[in-house]
C-alpha cells in the first residue's frame, strides 16, 4: 500500500531528483498545489495570481522509506529560512511548504520543525510552513523529470542550491 506526501521548496524542477533517488519511492510528480484556480497552468503560477506555489507530489512505500525520513530529506533540499522564495526563485509561488494530508503527517512534520528549530542550525527563524493539503494539479508534460530531460540546465538551475545545501546541510 501507498501513500503520498506533498512538498514545496521552490522550483519543482530542483526538487524531484533529491526524492527520486530514495529507494521506496514510487513517483515524484511536478505540480501546483494551495492556490485558489482549478487546473492552473504553469503561466497562470507564474502570474503569481492564483495562489498556488510549485510543489512535488511523491508516492512512497511506506514499508521502505517513512513520512519522517521523506520530511528529513525535504529539509535539506531548502533553506528553511526564507519565506518569499528558495535560492534564486521568488515570489510566493516559491515558498517552502509541507502540505500535510493527515493529522500523522501534521504531527510528524511539525516534530521534525520543532526539532530543526532546537538544534539551532539555523540563527535565523525557521519560517517553512505546515499547511493542509489542497488539491494538487500535475504541471505540463516539459516540468516533469526536467532533470533527466535538460540536464545542463537543471545543473545551472540547481547549482545556488547546491551551494546552500553544501554549505548548511552536509555534515563537515
């Protein structure tokens, strides 16, 4: 049996390989989720008009790999500091979320926060959201794997990123 867990952390393209690569993980899908338009286009986001911020959708085997260690991996695909966007994207449509589909995942998700928050890896606030799950739109064809796809830009693209995530993530 499956379950699915839904995270925002900016550009979606950055964040689909960071959890493909898990062993349990079924499917990683680009989309939109916790706006207000139904089946929004990637335009329609953009405009930073209907609410919705870019986010990926994983089906896991829950047997394999748990919500808290998907949670853990999410972590540290982000800068848990920044509100109004990730790396070099902007804007809401940007903005770090854990879109939670259940008390469970509520309670998981907000202990692994508060424990972020404790170990005091980060001096400034740790502003990532915890929100209920919305409905989530699956982005156009060209968003899905870009980085298998487009491989030199996914690594222009990720590379802020992998600053970030090597200068605060990795253990040294």
């Amino acid at each position: 049996m499956s379950e699915t867990a839904i995270f925002a952390g900016g550009c979606f393209w950055c964040m689909v390989e960071p959890f493909e690569s898990q062993p349990g993980i079924l499917n990683v899908l680009s989309g939109y989720t916790g706006g207000h338009v139904a089946d929004p286009t990637y335009e329609q986001v953009k405009s930073h008009t209907t609410g919705h911020t870019e986010a990926v959708k994983i089906t896991f085997d829950p047997a394999v790999i748990s919500y808290a260690q998907l949670v853990e991996v999410y972590w540290e695909q982000t800068d848990p500091t920044d509100a109004m966007g990730q790396f070099q994207d902007r804007g809401d449509n940007y903005r770090p979320v854990i879109f939670v589909q259940n008390s469970a995942q509520r309670a998981i998700a907000e202990a692994s926060k508060e424990a972020l928050v404790a170990s005091g890896r980060f001096t400034d606030p740790i502003v990532t959201t915890i929100e209920d799950a919305k409905p989530f739109y699956p982005a156009e064809d060209y968003h899905q794997e870009f980085y298998r796809h487009n491989p030199r830009r996914y690594a222009a693209e990720h590379a802020q990123r992998q600053s970030f995530i090597d200068a605060n993530w990795k253990e040294n």
